[in-house]
C-alpha cells in the first residue's frame, strides 16, 4: 500500500542526482560562487543553515516502507551525525550534512525511491495528507491516491516551477482533519456530495508565517475527475496576481485576502472554465492505476477484541496508559493504529537516531503491513498493526524510549528547529519545548490536565505551527536577547483559529513558569470534561493573562 516509483521515475532520480552531482563538484572547485550555486542546491533540498548544510528529504504524503526508513537510518547514520528531525511538512531534515556527500545522499535515496526533490523553491512543495489514511473508518477514500496525482502532476511542471512563492498543499478525505487543511496555500477534503459521488471542498489562502490566514472554502463540490485542471486555474490566477516584488506579499494567502475569498473564487472559477479541462485532468487508466497501488491487501480476518491486549490493558498501568493515548481505532476489525512518539520528555521533538529508525522499520516490516507515516506533529505511526501484536509492539518502542504516552497531551510539544539550526532565526525552540516537557513529564499530571497542544516557532515564520497552538510560543529578538511570545486559542484542526497574543513577550526563563500558570488557570477554571481551548474560548483572555502578568502590577 505504498505507492512504487515505476522506470521512469527511477530513471528521472537518477539522472537529477547526476546532474546534481556535477554541479556540486563545480561548486567544490570554485567553479561557481554560493550565490550562483544557492538556486541549484535548494532545488535539490540542500540549504545551508547556520552551522552547515541541511538536506531536507521529502516523504510524500507522510508514508513510508521499511525499506525507505532503513535508508534514511542509514543515511543519517552514515552522513550526519545519527539522527534525523521529522517535521511539520512531514519531511526529515539532516542538520549536519557536507557538501561534499550530497550527491552521494541523493544517489542512496533514489536507489529506494526517496528524493529532495520539491522541499525547497518557489514551487508546489512535498504534498502532505492524512496520516491516518487507508487505516481509519471516518474517511471516505484514501487521500494518498489524490495526493500521489497531484506529486505526479506537478513535479517539474514548467508552469508551476518558477510561482511568486513555495506552495503547500494538504489533503484529506476523513470527517476529522488532521492534516491541518485550514492552514495550507490549498486544502483539499474528500467527501460525497448529495448524490453519493466523490467530491472536493476546496480552500485556497490558508497560511501561517508574517500574516496567518485560515483557508476559505471557495468551491463546495468540486467532482473529483476536475481536481487537477481547477488546480491549474488556481495556480494560474496566482502566477497572474501574486506579488513577486515583495517577499512578505508574495504568498496565495496574501491574494485571496486582497481580492475577497469570492472574488478570487470567481476568478479562478472564470480561468477553470475557459481552460481545456480534459487536457490537464487525469485519465481514467492513470487513476486507476495509482488507485491500485493503495489498494488494501494483507488484511486477516480476525475479531473484535483481543484477549492478549485487554488482559495486558487490565494488569499493566503502563501499558493501559499506552492504549489510552497512543492507540487508535482502525475500520479494520482487530487491528490497530499505533502511535509512535518522538516526544520523550527532555528530547528534541521530532528527533529520531537512526537506531530508532531502523528498530521502527523492523516493527513496520513485521507488525504494520510494512507502513510508516509521518504526521505533521512530528511522530510516526503505524496504522495497520493486530492488537494481538500491539503489546509486543510496545514492549520494543519502550525499550527504544519510543512509548512516551503523550499523544496529544501537554508533553507532545511541536517545535521547529530554531536558533541551534537555523540562520533564519531569532530564539531557540528546542530548550524551551525541552524545559516544558521536563515540566510535565508526570504521566498522571498530564493525564489530568488532559487534551493541550503547545506549539513553538524560533521565528515568524512559523515551521512549529505557533500560530494554531492552544498555547503558542513565538522566539523574538529584543536587542540581542531571546524573549518569547505567548498566544492562547489557537487550533489547527475542525476547530481552527489563529491564537490571539496574551501579552509582552517574556525572558526565556519564565516561559515554562507561565505555562504553568496557564494550567493552573485551565484547573480552576474549567467545567466537566472541558478541554483547556474549550475553557479558554468560554472564559476568555483575561484569566489566563492576569496570571501570567501578576507579578508585574
């Protein structure tokens, strides 16, 4: 169920790789300045941060297969220095890489079908979905199908490599988002339209950085056979209107916002129409090839429950809490989708070494149908493990420090790289989320604080999502010093809205102390089974900011 790179595509990495390769020996020999090499390399994922390069390998859709993962280990054992950092994009970043190895990387990515094709310029970026796709029961087809038509289409597309500005898209076919869709350039949502067939809610101008948006809906039912020709309307309304004479206005969420949802829909609706659809949409036979190699196969007929999971859940505290918050349901009868966190308190969020990566293959290849995914809050997954076998699974992720039973819950902190990596910048994000972690690392205490989600960025930029946290956590530069702002309210989800700023931006040293605050306000405040937006967004501001600000009246 992972989709396979046929001859031409194989063909195509190796002969980017080479060409590549070539232009990397000319850089070496001073053939070429950085400035003339910087739009070669960051065509090939290659960007170089503050203390070396980053190589930033794409995932498409977030899945994996052992064989993919096991080289990604074994190019982050073999080229880095162990370990690689999962990110919001669903991407992995190697921080520490030479110039002299990259071709060398890309060449031992292609031999599995992994590229960096894609994850950096001012084009459409790594297609990101569902990561509970294939494996969860509330989704109407799998969006990896749509999201693999859409790689396919637009990588290399002449007409969509030079945009105004990167472009993400996201899709998803479930009732639950978790794909994040309000806060892409373009979100897409599968469902059935009144007469039962397949179509697409699109959102176009969602966006976090300088300015965040959340996406508006600007056609309801798209049928799905006209996905590709109306993006292409899209894109070309923003090649025709985007701004490229200004970095910060350069993003689709800037244009939507300038034209109105509804005009910008009317325009892109006006380009559809006068288009030749049938010349930019997929085939029949194409779709029904992609759609084959996502097509459940492996799947045992087993029951309902398992004897061996609910007797463990029963005798073993550690493991019940496991399956409380790491254990998803499957449509599956009798399997499972499995958490994997990359969050043990007092590590870097979204840090995995290359150990850890080869034991997941393992369990992957012999446990998961051979499936791994990446989700946008920097975990991994396995979605199609029995429950039998769900015990064993997490024996050996706890035996790797990989069974911190966080999903979802204070501790499972999103945290871009920030100022130990990236040139771009203006406070570290690491040691904070590291601070609160350690914090709340009590599992009972957790448990009883319940559903949080804090999400932490170095820079405006947003990579940690700030924007859409239930506490955000915004790096800021006062003359040389690392301050951070909070803002409270914010979701990514069905839910979504943009946190609104709590107050004066604080030291580094009184971040995790405010968060601690903040619970404490949540605790007191809260009614039933409220979660700490659910209180937020009925008790307001004001609480929460007296709290924190106490001591300053």
């Amino acid at each position: 169920m992972v989709y396979a790179y046929d001859r031409i595509d194989e063909r195509m990495l190796a002969d980017r790789a080479a060409e590549f390769r070539e232009q990397c020996g000319r850089r070496l020999a001073g053939e070429i300045t950085e400035d003339q090499f910087k739009p070669i390399r960051l065509m090939n994922g290659l960007y170089l941060q503050l203390h070396a390069y980053m190589l930033r390998i794409a995932i498409p859709y977030g899945t994996l297969d052992g064989a993919k993962l096991r080289a990604l280990a074994h190019v982050a054992r073999t080229y880095d220095r162990g370990y690689g950092h999962f990110t919001t994009r669903t991407n992995l970043q190697l921080h520490w890489i030479k110039l002299r190895d990259a071709p060398d990387i890309l060449d031992e990515l292609a031999k599995v079908g992994l590229h960096a094709i894609q994850t950096s310029g001012n084009c459409i970026r790594n297609l990101t979905a569902d990561p509970h796709a294939g494996a969860t029961a509330d989704e109407v087809d799998d969006p990896r199908i749509w999201a693999e038509a859409i790689r396919q289409w637009s990588t290399f597309h002449p007409e969509f490599s030079f945009l105004p500005r990167k472009f993400k898209i996201a899709v998803t076919a479930a009732s639950q988002d978790r794909a994040a869709i309000r806060v892409y350039d373009i979100g897409l949502r599968l469902h059935r339209d009144e007469d039962g067939a397949l179509a697409f809610e699109v959102l176009v101008g969602g966006g976090l950085g300088r300015t965040p948006y959340l996406g508006p809906t600007i056609r309801e039912r798209l049928p799905v056979k006209h996905l590709l020709s109306y993006l292409q309307a899209i894109l070309r309304v923003y090649n025709r209107h985007g701004r490229r004479d200004n970095l910060w206005k350069a993003r689709i969420k800037v244009l939507v916002a300038s034209l109105g949802a509804e005009e910008f829909g009317r325009q892109v609706d006006e380009e559809w129409e006068a288009s030749d659809k049938a010349a930019a949409d997929l085939p029949d036979t194409e779709l029904a090839r992609i759609r084959a190699a996502f097509a459940p196969r492996g799947f045992d007929t087993l029951p309902r429950v398992s004897a061996a999971f609910e007797t463990l859940e029963a005798d073993d505290r550690a493991f019940a809490r496991f399956a409380r918050h790491n254990v998803k349901p499957h449509k599956m009868a009798g399997y499972a989708i499995v958490d994997v966190s990359l969050k043990a308190p007092g590590e870097t969020p979204g840090d995995c070494s290359a150990d850890q990566m080869d034991l997941i293959a393992g369990l992957a290849e012999r446990y998961s149908l051979d499936e791994v995914r990446v989700a946008y809050e920097q975990n991994l997954i396995l979605p199609h493990v029995r429950l039998d076998d769900v015990p064993d699974v997490w024996r050996a992720l706890a035996e790797a420090d990989l069974a911190t039973p966080n999903i979802g819950l204070i501790s499972d902190i999103i945290a871009c790289p920030g100022l130990d990596y990236c040139a771009l910048a203006n406070a570290r994000a690491i040691p904070i989320a590291q601070d609160i972690a350690r914090k709340f690392a009590d599992p009972e205490l957790a448990e009883t604080i319940g559903e949080l989600k804090i999400k932490i960025s170095g820079c405006i930029n947003a990579c940690g999502h700030h924007h859409v946290g239930h506490i955000g956590i915004l790096g800021v530069d006062k003359k040389g010093e690392e301050y951070y702002q909070l803002t409270l309210g914010g979701s990514g989800e069905d839910d979504a809205s943009i946190g609104q700023i709590l107050g004066p931006a604080l030291p580094a040293d009184k971040v995790t102390g405010a968060v601690d605050d903040l619970v404490a306000v949540y605790l007191r405040e809260r009614q039933g089974s409220e979660r700490f937006l659910d209180t937020y967004r009925r008790a307001g501001l004001a609480p929460f900011k007296e709290a924190v600000y106490a001591e300053a009246h």
